[in-house]
C-alpha cells in the first residue's frame, strides 16, 4: 500500500528516535504547559522568553510552527468603550509629551487614565498613573463614577507616594475630568506641567494603554465580579504589584 521495501520498513520501525525529534516533542509539551497554564493568551514571542534560557535558548520560529500545526491561537485583545469625553468647550493642555515616552529619572514624566472594571453591578472606574521611567504605578483610585475626584484622588496618591514631587510632567486625555478645574489647580500647586494627547489619538498614550491592555487581557482575563466591592478587594492586582498596597492622601 505504502510502495515501499520491507527492508526499508524494517529498518525505519527499528530506528531510535533521533535527539532533534525527542527535543521537539519535550518543546511542544513545554509549549503546551505555557500556554494553557496561561489561559491561552501568551503568543510565540512570549513563549519563546519565557522558554528561552542562556544555556539552551529557543526559537521563536519554532514555537510558532509547534503553536500552528497544534492550533494554539493567542486569544486577541478585546476592544473596550470608551471612557473619557473629549467633545467639551473646557481648556486643553498642549502635546508637550508628544510621544517621548523615555525618563531618565523618576518623577520626570507620568502618564495617566481612566478604565474600567465590569461587574454585575455596573461599571468599576479604575485611574491610574505610571512613571515612565520604570512604569511603575504610583498613583490609582476606583470608583462607581467617573468624575473629576476620581482623578483627583489619583494624582493626590501619586503625589503623596512620591514625597510630593515638583515640576513633574504629566500626561492624559482631553476627557474632562483631566481638563477640570478643580484637577488643574491641583497641577498648578505643585508646578507640574500638563500635558494632554490630541483628541482620537491612541498613540499619544501609549504605556498606558498598553499597561491597560495588559490588566484586562493578561492579569483580570475570564474574571467575574458579582459586586464593585468585589472587584476592588481583587487580590490579583496586590499580588502581581499591579497596584500599590497602601493608600496615601495628599491635600
């Protein structure tokens, strides 16, 4: 049927499994481990470093190829609402960040925004502020509203976390919350300087949006919350130093 010599059957059903064969079958399974142990959203990049070690190294080509002749597809990131408002008559900050995204000092440069939790209650509102250099969260507050003390209560953490810094540059949207009154005192007083992303501009954002993508995809993924008390007491958050334990208030 296979139109091929007994021998040469023989000698293939005899022949030991060659070292590249076994090590691509222990890969696969490694692979396997990782992705699912993961909830199947690492991709082959990921994979590949988290795999890789200085002694035996591995390929991104070759976990892609073992993640596609097994059908194990990265989960693609879901698109959210919206969660600012851009469309007011209130006074906009100039793109004085204007994609700069590199700080060599802490408290050089903070980025800043809003998103949200979904509960069966409704919508957790969650702001937070990261420090570009290190991207470390250093401010962040949650409410059921997405008012302006919400982002106050941010910045006021930040600040307080920091030792009230001077002359910090921090950027955000053009949602009104940011472009407030009561928020830009709060900038003044502290001689920070504001800086705000054109409006529809993803790009102009971008740490913290990716920080965001990374919340919900990778460390809240398939999470349900019955209750907005229950999101906020979500220890994922703690345990992964996804948010700063402690709350401090700044006035």
């Amino acid at each position: 049927m296979l139109e091929v010599k007994r021998s040469g059957y023989y000698a293939w059903d005899k022949r030991p499994e060659s070292k590249r064969s076994i090590r691509e079958r222990n890969l696969t399974e490694l692979v396997k481990e990782e992705f699912y142990e993961n909830k199947q959203i690492p991709g082959s990049v990921k994979i590949a470093e988290r795999l890789s070690t200085p002694e035996a190294p591995v390929n991104r080509k070759t976990v892609a190829k073992i993640m596609r002749n097994n059908g194990w597809k990265s989960k693609v990131v879901k698109k959210y609402k919206a969660t600012t408002n851009s469309n007011h008559n209130l006074p906009v900050a100039d793109n004085v960040l204007n994609r700069d995204f590199f700080a060599k000092n802490p408290n050089e440069k903070w980025v800043s925004d809003i998103t949200y939790i979904p509960t069966d209650e409704g919508w957790l509102y969650l702001a937070g502020i990261v420090d570009l250099c290190g991207r470390e969260v250093v401010g962040w507050a949650m409410d059921e509203r997405m008012t302006k003390d919400l982002v106050i209560r941010c910045l006021n953490q930040a600040i307080g976390r920091r030792s009230n810094p001077k002359g910090v540059l921090i950027h955000s949207d053009m949602g009104t919350q940011y472009c407030s009154k009561d928020y830009q005192q709060l900038l003044k007083k502290h001689t920070f300087i504001c800086s705000m992303s054109r409006k529809g501009n993803c790009w102009g954002n971008a740490p913290m949006e990716s920080f965001w993508g990374k919340l919900k995809q990778e460390w809240l993924n398939e999470q349900h919350f019955k209750t907005r008390d229950e999101a906020r007491g979500c220890d994922i958050l703690v345990h992964r130093n996804l948010l700063p334990q402690e709350k401090v208030t700044c006035k």
